[in-house]
C-alpha cells in the first residue's frame, strides 16, 4: 500500500506539473497576442495620422492653383458659349450676309448628301455631338483608371473640357465675323423657318466639338498609357466623321464649313492639352512669337 501512494503521489505531482506548465503556455501566448493586437493598432493608427499629413487638396499643393486656374478659365469660357448660343446671339449675329455665295464643291457636295428628311438628320447629329462624342470621350477617361484620385481625375479631364471651351468660342468668333449663309437658306429649303442660325454656317461648331473630344481625350490616354487610348480614337473619329456627314445631310452645313470645323477641333484638342502639360511653349521673339516643343 504504501507503494502504491507513493506511485499515485508521484502521478499527481506530474499532472500538476503538467497543468502548471499549460497555464504557462496558455499565459504566454495570451500575452504574445494582446502585445500584437497592440503593436497592430499602434501601426494602424500611426498610418492613418502619417496618411492624413501626407493628404493634400486637388486644390492646394504644388499643382493645386494650376488646376484651379485652368478650371475657372474652363468655366468661364464655357459660360461665354453658352451666352454666345443663346441671349447674345441675335446680337452679334449680322443682318445680313458677308459670305454669300458658295463654291462649286461645296454646292456638288450638298445635292450629294443632303436628305428628303432634314429634321431627322438635325436631330441625328445633336444626339452625335452633344451626347455620344461626351459621353465616349469622358466615361472612357474615367474608366481609364479605377482607382485615381480625384486629383488625377481632375488632371485628366480639365484638358479635354479647356479644349472643348476653348474651340467652341473660337468657332463663335467665326460664325459671327464671316456671316455666311446655310444651305437651307442659298436654297430657300421650305422645311426650316428663318431664324437667327440662318447666317452662321462657317464653320461647323458640331464637326469641332467631336473632334476636340477625340484628339482631347485621346492626348491624355496617350500620355497616360491607358487601355483605352484605341477606343477613344477610333469610336471619337467615326462619332465626329458621322456628324460631318448628318450635318450636312440636314442642309445645316456645307463641305467647308465641316471640314474647317473638324479641323478646328482637331488642332485644338492636339495643342491646348499639350500646352497645359508645357510641352510646348510660346515664346515671345523679336516682332513676333515661336511655338517651342517636344514632338
């Protein structure tokens, strides 16, 4: 018997040893996760502080007031085209007619292409400059790059808007200065009233949005090595041809007038964001001023 305690003594001793060493482990490993858990928040916190100092504004920093600048310049060109196309119109537009008679080509083109269903072409080619050349160009730069900041959705978009503002007016200043006759009105087309659009033909506003659109938004895709650079050009060029064409299909325009017009755009949307990215710079020279840029 007495062995026998001292053998159930012995075993006891050794499970209470063993219990002691697993409240040991238990302790040690409970103190090593609350030590990570702590390390853990202290790093997650010292993140956010150390991201809210480096955060900055679109609007303030080292490229805030050029954003600032280009966008009022944006917006106040814009609110000009919006002024010029609307209550100022009839204001600046002339009574009477400065570019008269068309070319040859141009009256050749017209009996060409125009249609039976003016309106229809109107209406056409409104919802190609006005609603499928934006939308395409601007949702596929946003898309570019799911994850940009605001800052650089911003950077991306204010050339193709400046473009857009900056064209448009310079399209007015035309319009009004050359006074040239529509077709509907050299060919007295009973399908449209008289109006205050009837002598602002050259050039074409419509042919110049779609394609500063394009080259706009295409420059930035192109400077950015965005996937979708070949979608921008090549759904951006086949909106802008097809509104040439629905624009003269609806008797508004004449071969000049849309082939300037696109061309207008087309410089503009190549020139203007190049510019707001320096790339190229006017210089002043004596009598006069050079263009100076990387090509």
């Amino acid at each position: 018997m007495a062995r026998e305690f001292a053998r159930r003594l012995i075993e006891s001793h050794g499970c209470l040893r063993a219990s002691r060493d697993c409240c040991a482990l238990a302790s040690a490993t409970l103190l090593t996760v609350k030590a990570l858990t702590v390390a853990l928040v202290l790093m997650l916190s010292a993140g956010s502080v150390h991201a809210e100092k480096d955060y900055i504004p679109w609007y303030k920093g080292k490229y805030g007031k050029n954003r600032v600048l280009h966008m009022s310049i944006t917006v106040g060109l814009g609110a000009v085209w919006l002024a010029n196309s609307t209550v100022l119109k009839s204001t600046f537009t002339s009574s009477s007619c400065r570019w008269c008679e068309p070319p040859s080509f141009d009256k050749s083109a017209r009996d060409a292409v125009v249609w039976n269903d003016v309106k229809s072409a109107g209406f056409l080619s409104n919802i190609d400059a006005y609603v499928l050349a934006p939308a395409v160009g601007f949702t596929l730069l946003i898309i570019s790059d799911r994850d940009a900041s605001w800052a650089r959705l911003i950077d991306d978009l204010i050339p193709v808007a400046e473009t857009v503002a900056v064209s448009q007016v310079f399209v007015q200043a035309i319009k009004f200065l050359s006074a040239r006759k529509r077709p509907y009105v050299y060919y007295n087309n009973p399908k449209y009233n008289s109006s205050s659009e009837d002598l602002l033909s050259f050039p074409s506003g419509h042919a110049s949005l779609g394609f500063a659109i394009t080259a706009g938004a295409g420059m930035v895709c192109h400077w950015r090595g965005y996937w979708t650079e070949p979608y921008v050009w090549g759904t951006g060029i086949a909106l802008s041809l097809s509104t040439e064409y629905l624009r003269m299909a609806a008797d508004r325009h004449w071969l000049s007038d849309v082939v300037l017009g696109g061309a207008v755009g087309l410089a503009s949307g190549l020139l203007i964001p190049s510019l707001m990215r320096r790339d190229i710079v006017i210089a002043p020279i004596p009598g006069g001023a050079a263009v100076v840029g990387q090509f």
